[in-house]
C-alpha cells in the first residue's frame, strides 16, 4: 500500500505467508511483483526477495522509485545476485522536470539518469514505468521509448493511464483521463517502430492490457507481434501476462516461425523470434536481452468501474488474510480499509429497509 500515512513495515513472517497463500493460489505463479509505499526502505527487503526467489515464481520484479537504487551501488550489487528471473520496475514517468513535478511532487530526472546508470553496470533488467496524464506528459510517449532504447538493461516500457487512487490531487477524469486506445494510437503516430499491428489486446483483459514485442540489436528494434497471425495468438496465448510455462504456445509457434523462414531466411531467425517469449527454451545464445516490450495496462477506479472487466483481470494483490483480490476491486473497494466501511453502510441500508 503506498499510502503516505502509513509508517509501518510488514513483519517478514506475513510476507511469508502472503507469499505461500500465492503459490498455493496459482502453483507456479508467473510472476511477482513486491510493491509498497517503497519497498527498497524495508529493512529486510534482501530477505523478502530471497523469500520469493526460493519459491516456484518465474520471474520477480521490484517495484521502485530508484532512490536507493541511485544513491546505494552496494545495494544494487545485492539485488544483482538475484538475477536470472528478477527485473527491476522502475518508475520513471517523464523525461520532463515539469511533468515529474507534477506526477511525483519532485523533479526527480536526476536520480533517473544515476539509477539506470546502476542498473546498467549490473545489466539488471529493467521497466520503465510511465503514468501518464493528459496535458502533463503524453506528448512524449515517443521519446520516453527512444530514450529507454539508449540502456541496454531497459526491457521494455510499460504505459498506465492515470486512475484515481492513492495520492493524485485534483484529479478531474474529464480533463487528465486518457484511455489505452489513445495511448496505443499516440505510440503509433510518434514514428516509433511500433506501427499498427504491432501492439495488440492481451487476450486474457483486451480492453485493459495491450502488449507489443520486438526483436533488438543495440538501440534498433524489429516488432514481431505483427508477424503472428491472429488466430494462433487468440488461441495460444495464455490468461497470464508473461509466456512462461505454455507448451502450447511454444509449438504454434514454432510451426508458425517454420513454415514463415522456410523459403531464404537463415533458421537462426527462428531461434531470434522464440527468445521474444521469456522462458521458453530457445536454440544458441539469444534471451532476454534481445527482448524489447512495449505494455498498456489501464486499470480501473470509480469512474470507469466495471464488473465484466474485473472478471477478466491479470492482475491481483495478495492480503494478509490470505486472500487474492484484482487490483482494481482493491484501489476501489479495499485500500486504507475502505470495505469496511462499505459493508457497514450496506448492513445499514439493510436494517433500514
């Protein structure tokens, strides 16, 4: 919970059992990610990440404004030992001192710059995240996916959307509210690589989550979602966000890529294609490191709330109590013990009747 007023940290053996009711939930869940408020402030957080990486999750992501990340290189060295299967989820938002003003209440460009810096001497992979609000910073959706391209440890852009939860102060939908599509389209007009096919709904939450993948060679990028057809993404591609796990997927696709480079490709273009799915196994030296994404994910709060969508949702937060809750339900219904006070109303209304 990022609440300012909250001060406390969660006792480890709660992460523990937050971390277990997951595993027992999913089996082998494809990934995790460790939030906060700033969870590199916990004082154990080198604990909590060794907690998850001892358990069967394919691939673990912190969550960070990068202060610590920027200022500490021994820390960084820490986290570096936590590689294969650990990414950094770095908050990043703008390239302009203005916008991160906005977003953040602080001009934060350089403990950006020195945090990637880190990252870089450690090739720990890395997302930069970008909230984005209309007439602050989605005028340059374009160069914030340029800029990620000169860090080679950069693994992707992941867009959000500005929802109304948590600290956004003066907040009108009407005038800061943009929407995936626009997003996508803007990405699309910028002059990236990323052109109309490129960036697709994710099967699992079409209208919430859209994801592009290309092939890179340095600072030069190749979309490939394009490539596939749509039938056989509709039909392999998994409820998840991430590919692991999918035998399925890995043999369409392997079919597909075949048939595709039988006549005058090289058939190490194939081995290149495969490694854009992380965890499947792929031929020669190709990885992760030749993987570069582009994500829109919109969440939901009570202006655009919707059932139908919730069902359909990726995403979920682990309680204390052991429970899974989507993400949205949570911003809207649970954080800072809003349901409680929901279900009493509700009892209220009740007798009333």
């Amino acid at each position: 919970d990022s609440s300012p007023a909250r001060s406390f940290h969660r006792p480890l053996p709660e992460i523990e059992a937050m971390m277990d009711a997951l595993v027992r939930s999913e089996g082998e869940p494809d990934l995790l990610q460790i939030s906060g408020g700033e969870p590199t402030l916990h004082p154990q957080i080198l604990d909590i990440l060794r907690l998850a990486k001892a358990r069967p999750i394919r691939h673990l992501m912190l969550n960070t404004n990068g202060i610590r990340i920027a200022r500490e290189p021994e820390f960084v060295a820490e986290l570096a030992q936590f590689k294969p299967g650990f990414e950094i989820y770095l908050q990043f938002d703008s390239l302009k001192p203005a916008a991160l003003q906005t977003l953040r209440g602080a001009d934060l460009t350089r403990v950006r710059i020195e945090a990637l810096e880190q990252l870089a001497r450690h090739n720990l992979s890395t997302t930069l995240v970008v909230v984005v609000k209309r007439g602050v910073n989605d005028d340059e959706l374009g160069r914030i996916i340029e800029f990620a391209l000169e860090w080679p440890c950069v693994r992707g852009v992941t867009f959000q959307p500005i929802q109304d939860a948590g600290r956004n102060e003066g907040f009108d939908p009407a005038r800061h509210r943009i929407v995936l599509s626009e997003i996508r389209r803007r990405i699309i007009e910028a002059g990236t690589a990323f052109g109309e096919g490129d960036i697709i709904p994710l099967p699992c939450n079409p209208e919430s989550l859209a994801i592009g993948y290309a092939l890179r060679d340095g600072r030069q990028i190749v979309p490939i979602t394009s490539f596939f057809p749509k039938d056989l993404l509709v039909a392999a591609l998994p409820n998840a966000i991430t590919f692991e796990k999918y035998p399925e997927l890995h043999r369409k696709v392997f079919e597909f890529f075949s048939l595709a480079t039988a006549q005058g490709n090289a058939p190490e273009k194939l081995g290149q294609l495969l490694c854009c799915l992380p965890g499947v196994p792929v031929p020669g030296t190709l990885g992760y490191e030749q993987l570069f994404r582009i994500a829109i994910v919109e969440f939901l709060d009570a202006h655009n709330f919707c059932l139908a969508r919730v069902k359909r949702s990726c995403i979920h937060f682990v309680t204390p109590d052991g429970h899974l809750i989507p993400f949205d339900t949570y911003n809207v219904f649970y954080r800072n013990g809003r349901i409680a006070d929901i279900r009493a109303g509700l009892v209220q209304e009740a007798v009333h009747v």
